[in-house]
C-alpha cells in the first residue's frame, strides 16, 4: 500500500507498493454485465487468433510474405490482449482490485511494447501489399523470407524501444497520496495524473514517440496505398481488381479501427477529454480490434477461407480414419 512521506510536515510523495485499478464504476450487475461481456469477446480473440496462427502455419498455400506478416499481426493482437483482459476481468469480482507496483510496471511495459509493434506492423503489411501489387516480378527476391524476418524483428525493436523509454520516464515519477488508477490497466494518462511531479516531459515524450509512430505508419499506409490505387485502376482484369480490393479492403479496416483509437489517445497533446472516455476507447484497441482483426482476414479473404476448408477436410479424414482402423474395416 502507499506509505505517506512528510517534508516539513505536509504530506508530499508517497512510497507505493502497489496501485489499485479502479477499473469500470457501477453497480453489482453492472460489473456482472461486463464480465458476461468481456469474457465471451476475449475467448473469441484467443480462439480466433489461434485459428489463424494454427492455419497459416499448417497451410502450405498461406506460406507466403503476406500470410508471415498476418500471423505475425495474429500472435501480437494474441498477447497484447491478453497482458490486459485476464487481469482486468479478475478485478472486477475483486474487492481489493489490487496491482503491485512491479506487476503494474510489467503490464505497462508489454503493453506499450505490443501496442507500438503492431502499429509499425501494420505500415510493414501495407509495404508489402505495395511490393507485391506495384512490383510483381521482384516481389519474390524484394520480400524474400530474410527480409521479412528483418522487418519483423524491426517493428519488435520499436515496440521494445517505445516500451523502455515510456516505462522508464513513468515510473521514475513520484506519486502522490493517492495509489487509485481510474483505469481497467496501467497505462500513461492514468498514472501521469497521480504525478505530485512536473509531467511536461512525459507528456510531450509520449505525444512525440506515440504521435511519431503513428505518422510515419500513416504516412507508408497511405503512400502504399496511393500506389495500390493507382495501380488497380490500371488493370483490365475486373477479377483481378475483385482479389485486390478483397485483400487490402481488410487491411484497410484494421488500419483505420487500430491508428483512429490509437491517436485518440496517445497522439494529441492532453488525450481523451475524460478517464471514462479513454476506457471505452482502450476497450476498442485491447478487446474488440484483437477479436475482429482474425473475422476481417478470414471473412474477406478467399485464400484463408479455402484454407480454413482444407484444413477442415483434412481433419474429418484423419478422423475417419482413426475410426475406419479402431472398427477394423481398413
């Protein structure tokens, strides 16, 4: 708990060994409802998350740069929901709801690492859907498996730096008398406002990480995308726009749901004009995006829905099989 420090006899910083998450407000049936809400939705993101990693991995005709970058986006959305919702659920039967101060770092740090991963991935999967549209013939030598590998670890080397410098500026701030986070996690805005401390720097650092991130990321998205058009608009074949549209259509949901409540938050100076408003919109980007993110790829995409086929076909039959053995008929 928080242990008050006096300095000539008023009450100043206090030395936390934990916060508490004070998480959603509300009656019983209140915090009842959304927990009958929010378990459903992320056994739905592991389930479909899981499916696309298992799929993709499993698939030979998935075996390709797109397919690498989306499961890749799938294990990503995976964790990153799950460093918030397993907790955040628990808390709301508890009735102390409380977080060490290393667990609340811990969560923190992954939290913004995943987060800044994915929005670069994000920029990474528009590249490629540029190189493989706009360049075909080199598309095989430019987005060959080393590349891919490479501008993978790159976006996890941006998330991990993004996570080391936020962590590092946050909980190097001294708190004041209050240890409650109006928040379902601990992430910035919360925890800046429990600051007995000048937080100038760590609102403009993560205004100029956060908001950085974000354009450059918009900026390739764009960019590609500028390139993509152009090149659609070229073609002769009305099927071969059909495939094109289906594919980038759902990249383009994920990119527009992800950076819109992404920069509502992180990328303008102050954030959300409310607690309960940047709690509605972090439910957006931990929750509802991870579990649509598995239906927009699979919903709109042929080759993973003929897959997801296959994939079933092959298990009816080794389930026939087992059963034609145990009977003795083959």
């Amino acid at each position: 708990m928080a242990k008050p420090v006096h300095r000539n006899g008023n009450l100043s910083a206090v030395s936390l060994q934990g916060f508490v998450l004070v998480g959603f407000g509300g009656s019983a049936e209140t915090q009842a409802l959304l927990f009958a809400v929010f378990l459903p939705l992320y056994v739905l993101t592991i389930l479909g998350n899981l499916t696309m990693i298992t799929v993709i991995t499993l698939d030979a005709g998935l075996h390709s740069p797109m397919y690498f970058f989306l499961k890749n986006l799938s294990f990503v959305d995976l964790c990153l929901s799950s460093v918030i919702v397993p907790n955040a659920l628990a808390n709301i039967f508890s009735s102390s709801k409380v977080i060490s101060f290393e667990g609340c770092a811990t969560q923190f740090f992954f939290f913004s690492f995943l987060a800044a991963t994915e929005a670069v991935l994000l920029a990474v999967m528009a590249y490629d859907r540029f190189m493989a549209i706009c360049s075909p013939l080199r598309y095989s030598v430019n987005m060959c498996p080393t590349t891919c590998a490479h501008l993978v670890l790159g976006t996890f080397c941006v998330g991990c730096l993004n996570a080391i410098v936020q962590t590092s500026l946050t909980f190097q701030l001294p708190f004041c008398s209050s240890n409650h986070i109006d928040y379902f996690f601990c992430d910035v805005p919360p925890l800046i406002k429990l600051a007995c401390a000048d937080t100038t720097l760590n609102e403009l650092v993560m205004f100029g990480i956060c908001g950085f991130i974000i354009v450059c990321a918009v900026l390739v998205v764009i960019v590609s995308y500028g390139y993509i058009t152009v090149t659609i608009l070229r073609m002769q074949s009305g099927s071969g726009r059909h495939k094109i549209f289906s594919t980038c259509g759902s990249h383009m949901t994920a990119v527009s749901l992800f950076y819109g409540t992404g920069f509502a938050i992180y990328g303008q100076p102050g954030g959300m004009a409310s607690m309960e408003q940047g709690k509605l919109v972090s439910i957006i980007y931990t929750l509802v995006i991870p579990m649509f993110n598995p239906l927009i790829y699979s919903l709109r995409n042929k080759d993973v829905k003929d897959a997801l086929r296959r994939l079933g076909q092959r298990h009816s039959l080794v389930k026939k099989s087992g059963w034609c053995q145990h009977q003795g008929l083959c």
